[in-house]
C-alpha cells in the first residue's frame, strides 16, 4: 500500500529565488516579443536573454519536487516532469524529522537558486557555523527537513509537509530503530533497577 506525503510550501527563499527568475524571464520574453510584433529583429543579448532564460526556467520547473510516495519498499521523489527518483528503504541507514541544520546554499549553477526549490547537491549550514554538510536536496522549505542517511555514507534532504509523519512512517518501514522501541527498552531497565 502506498503512503503519499505533500511537499512543503516554499520557503522565503525559494519564493524570492522563483519570483526574480520569473520576472527576468517575463522581461526579456516581452522586449523579443514586441522587436518581433514591429517586425524588427530583436538585439541579440535580448534574444539571447530570452532563450536562456525561458529555458532555464522550463528546466527547473519540470526537475520541481511535488511530493513523495512510500510505495514497494521504495522511497519515490515525484517530480513535475519526467525523472522520478526511486529510494531503495533498504539503503537508508537512518532518518530525522528533526536535523536542525540550517539553509541551503547551492554548489551548482543548476541548483538555480532555489528556483521552485532545490533538486541537486546543496550545501546545508547555519550561519554561525563553520562546517557544511553536503547534500543532495529534493525539496522548498530547509525549515521543514528531513535528512536520510545512506548506507553508502550520502546524506539526501527531503522536505515534507509533516517531516516526523513522514519520519514515523519510515520507521515503520524498517529504517532505523520504530517508534517507542527506545521507550519499550527504558521500561525494562526501571524494572529490574527496582528488582535489586
């Protein structure tokens, strides 16, 4: 049976990323439009502008995260366009609803800014710190992370809705410790400290 989960809503910076890239794609279309209206050949750079950007904002768009699927004993990033990306669960070492581990900056000119979203290798951090996790981010809100760690040592950071839904359900599909095992385990142990 499969168990869908909403993408979150943008964050700040995804919405500022997607509005300016909309706009200049928007300008630059409506100049070549209107060179080409008159009947006039419209100035290079323009048309150039125009054709790089719609382009790009074609590209980021289809690439979009708009949800995830617990499905088969696989983990499935769906995506606007063609190219859905199938998670073995056997191959998640962990899960956390919960990182707390800041924001996104990009590591690639086709991570575009957070242009609806991310969906490529990200470094994540807080501004205080030093150090940067690498990553790969199919997501549009860092403040609602969910950060797997792979078997094979990659770190991939999804952004449900709900993260700790999604946490718990992945739990209940065998990755890391289920839910209330810890809690099973501290029951135990206060039992027989009251035995001695």
């Amino acid at each position: 049976m499969a168990e869908s989960f909403k993408v979150a809503p943008y964050g700040t910076v995804a919405w500022i990323w997607t509005i300016v890239w909309s706009l200049l794609t928007l300008y630059f279309a409506v100049v070549t439009i209107m060179y080409l209206a008159n009947g006039q050949i419209p100035a290079p750079l323009d048309a150039l502008f125009t054709v790089v950007l719609v382009s790009t904002l074609i590209y980021a768009w289809l690439r979009s995260v708009r949800g995830y699927r617990l499905e088969g004993g696989e983990l499935i990033i769906d995506r606007a366009g063609p190219g859905k990306i199938h998670i073995s669960v056997s191959n998640i070492a962990n899960v956390d609803g919960n990182p707390n581990l800041g924001s996104f900056f990009n590591r690639s000119f086709f991570s575009l800014g957070g242009v609806f979203g991310w969906s490529s290798r990200v470094g994540v951090r807080k501004a205080q710190d030093i150090n940067t996790l690498d990553a790969d981010a199919y997501g549009t809100n860092p403040g609602k992370m969910l950060l797997l760690e792979m078997k094979d040592g990659r770190k991939i950071i999804l952004t449900p809705r709900d993260p700790q839904a999604m946490e718990a359900s992945l739990r209940m599909a065998g990755v890391g410790p289920k839910p209330g095992s810890v809690a099973g385990n501290n029951r135990k142990v206060v039992k027989i400290a009251k035995r001695k």
